[in-house]
C-alpha cells in the first residue's frame, strides 16, 4: 500500500511541474495578438494592405476578390486550412517565396491563438 502512494504522490508531484499543452487555441487571447496584424489586415471582408481576413479559413490562397495578390502567393494554389496557417504564419517567406508578407508569428502558441481567433471569423461582415 505505501508503494502505491509513493508512486500516486511521484506521478502528482511530475504532473504538476509539466506545462499543459493546449490542443486548441485560445481565440481571446488570439484577438489580442492579431492587434499586431492589423497594420495590414482586418477581421472583416474589407481590404487593407493586406487581404481582410474575415471567413480565411478554409477558403483558396490569393481569393478575395479586388485585392491584387503577389504572383508568388497567387501561383501557390495553397488553401487555408489549419496546418497551412500555422507554416505560413510561422515563417510566410519559406512556405510562399515572393510573398509580400513578411510579418511571422515565430511562437506556436501565438499562432495557435491567433487561428483560433481566425476561426471565429467565419461571417463578419465588412466595416462601413
């Protein structure tokens, strides 16, 4: 029996110095590190230097009509699923050289929350 709670409190003791792994993202706490996208992007259909980011996932690469895509990201025929945001996010020059992008989110976690958010963007309409 003492065996047996030596290795409960063991197992207790390892568990609590392990940091948790999120298997989705926080989309909060992505809204919040989006801020840093916006110079170039919105989370609506409108257009800025870059595309609006509004309904992104899932949809083809260089899509959104009357936005003038860069050839590199246009001839990727990349589409936006999960995965593909993460490396183009994590370094956009290496999944689409010629990109125009040349922002990256190098944290996991940050690109994680950051698609979690997108995620939510499914149908916002575009600002006035």
């Amino acid at each position: 029996m003492r065996s047996i709670i030596g290795v409960l409190a063991a197992t207790l003791l390892l568990a609590s110095t392990i940091q948790p792994t999120r298997a989705d993202g926080d989309p909060a706490r992505g809204e919040t590190v989006f801020k840093r996208c916006t110079a170039c992007h919105t989370a609506t259909t409108q257009n800025r230097v870059g595309p609006g980011l509004a309904a992104v996932v899932g949809r083809p690469a260089a899509s959104v009509a009357g936005f003038k895509y860069s050839p590199a990201l246009t001839a990727s025929g990349l589409s936006w699923d999960e995965a593909t945001l993460d490396r183009f996010l994590e370094a956009p020059a290496k999944l689409v050289p010629g990109t125009k992008m040349t922002i990256a989110l190098p944290k996991a976690d940050d690109r994680k929350d950051v698609i979690a958010y997108l995620k939510t963007l499914a149908s916002t309409p575009a600002a006035p």
